[in-house]
C-alpha cells in the first residue's frame, strides 16, 4: 500500500548545508587514496620539489622527465594482513600515486637529481635564467 510522505519545506534550503557537512566528513575522506602532498621552491637557481612519501621505500617511486614534463609515480603497498588482527580502524592508504607537473623551458633535463631520505622525496632541477636584458628605447619618428 503506498503512503503519502510528508515533505520538510526547509530541506531544500539545507543542500548547501550537507554538501559542506558531506565535505569535511573525516568518513568522505576515509574512503579513497591521496595524492602526497608536494612543495615546489626555488632557491640558488634551483627548483625544488619535496615530496611527502611516508612508508614508501625507494625502490617503489619513479621519477621521470619526458618532454618537459615531470611525473613522480609510485606504490604504497598494503601490509600482509596478520590472522587475528581485529582491527577497530585503519587510515593508512594504499595504492598507486602519480603526481605531474610541466617544467618551464630553461631546464637541463640531464641535471636533474633526486634524493630520498626520511620519507621525504626530493627532487631538484637547476634552472638556466636568461640574460635580464635592459630595456631598449625606441626613437619615435
């Protein structure tokens, strides 16, 4: 037998409400992998990328430069899961990761280093500046 369900007029004037609630839910977040976090700075003619890898060993990170454009790639593998383990909760994620960025055009590509150490990805490109030219003023005639 069907019913008639009674509506909440101010229901809809909570949409915006929800979303946000939905958003900032710690559960919404819970549910997928993150990217790590990166900072990208540049000091002495360097660009740098820090990358914040926790947990990952060396060997599981890639890091390549193909036409100008740097991937950072990699896996955070899952633990073996021991019998008998009841666990309450788990947070830490696992799965592949790949972060890209675009370079600017005054890079050597065959300069490029990078460092692991501490859970902490660092990748350092030197940068060719140009010459700062002075302006040059034109004659009107």
């Amino acid at each position: 037998m069907f019913g008639i369900i009674k509506k909440d007029p101010r229901a809809d004037l909570n949409v915006f409400d929800q979303f946000a609630k939905d958003l900032f839910s710690t559960d919404l977040w819970d549910t997928g992998f993150r990217y790590p976090s990166v900072d990208i700075y540049e000091k002495d003619n360097l660009i740098n990328f820090e990358v914040e890898v926790p947990g990952v060993s060396k060997e599981n990170i890639n890091v390549t430069v193909d036409e100008g454009v740097l991937t950072i790639s990699g896996e955070i593998k899952n633990e073996k899961e021991d019998e008998g383990k009841n666990y309450y909760r788990t947070e830490r994620k696992y799965g592949s990761f790949s972060r890209s960025f675009t370079l600017g055009e005054n890079i050597n590509e065959n300069d490029i280093q990078a460092k692991f150490t501490d859970g902490i990805l660092k990748v350092t490109i030197p940068v060719n500046k140009p010459e700062k030219k002075e302006a040059k003023k034109i004659e009107i005639k």
